[in-house]
C-alpha cells in the first residue's frame, strides 16, 4: 500500500500528539507492503513544524534535534517526490480551480498536486492529512485517512 503523507501526517510520525498512535496503527497493518511517499518540501515543513514547537516551549531544542538526526536516517524509507515545473504547474491550476471558493493554501496545493503526479507513475493508495481543508479537496481525488478523526474508516 502506497501511503501518500503531507507534512501534517508526516510530522506525527516523530511526535505524538493528536493522531499519532491511529496512524503507526494503520503502518502496522500494511507493513508487508508498505510505501510512504512525501513530497520533497516535506523535508522543509517537517523542521518548520519542530521548530515552531520548540518556539512554543513544547519540545526542547535538544529533542528537536534528535528527531532531526532520526529523521534524516529515515529519510531513504521515503519515497520523495521532487517538486519540479509540473508539479508546480498542476498546484497553480488547483489554486485558480478551488484556492477563490474553498481556502486550499499554497503549501497545501502543492502537496496535492505531488500527490496527483505521483499518482501518475505509480498509484497512491491513500492521500494521509489532517488538515480539514486539505482533506475536503483530496476526497476529490483519492481515499483518504485522517488520522485525527474521532470517526474514521482505517484503510
């Protein structure tokens, strides 16, 4: 199963919180054949997102450093997708199709449109986030598992 992971998803990989454990859950479950696909700027978002924790005094920067270290070895267990031009293309035309009506951000467009072109070379199985406005779009265009939903069908 190819689980495609926004930097949400990914983040609750390496810090619990709200959605962890549902989500090491459903890993555990399809282990035998298991691909979990980010986009490259996850790798961005990921830091961003410890970094902000630290700010906010909920980690030290001493954990958010070993979470650093233990996921940059992690890293090749990822399939990464590049962010090149036609990625890029395809969040620009989310954005004018849904951005005006529905608030879809550009970092969020962008993890869509990853995950669509992904999708052309190899099937992403599941679309993984617990961003509501994300989440509402991607239905669109795959299975989805919000790990932080209080009702939620595992895949």
């Amino acid at each position: 199963m190819n689980l495609y992971l926004d930097s949400n998803a990914l983040v609750k990989l390496y810090h619990q919180e709200a959605g962890s454990e549902k989500l090491i859950k459903l890993l555990n479950k399809h282990a035998d054949n298991l691909v979990l696909t980010i986009a490259d700027i996850a790798k961005i978002e990921f830091h961003s997102a410890f970094l902000k924790r630290v700010r906010k005094k909920e980690v030290s920067m001493k954990t958010a450093d070993g979470v650093f270290t233990a996921f940059g070895k992690d890293i090749s267990m990822f399939n990464v997708v590049d962010v090149d031009a036609a990625v890029k293309n395809k969040a620009l035309d989310l954005l004018k199709m849904i951005a005006s009506e529905r608030g879809l951000s550009t970092l969020d467009s962008i993890q869509l449109a990853t995950a669509l072109m992904a999708h052309q070379v190899f099937p992403v199985d599941v679309f993984v986030t617990s961003d509501k406005i994300l989440f509402a779009v991607a239905k669109e265009y795959f299975n989805i598992f919000n790990p932080e939903a209080t009702i939620s069908k595992t895949p």
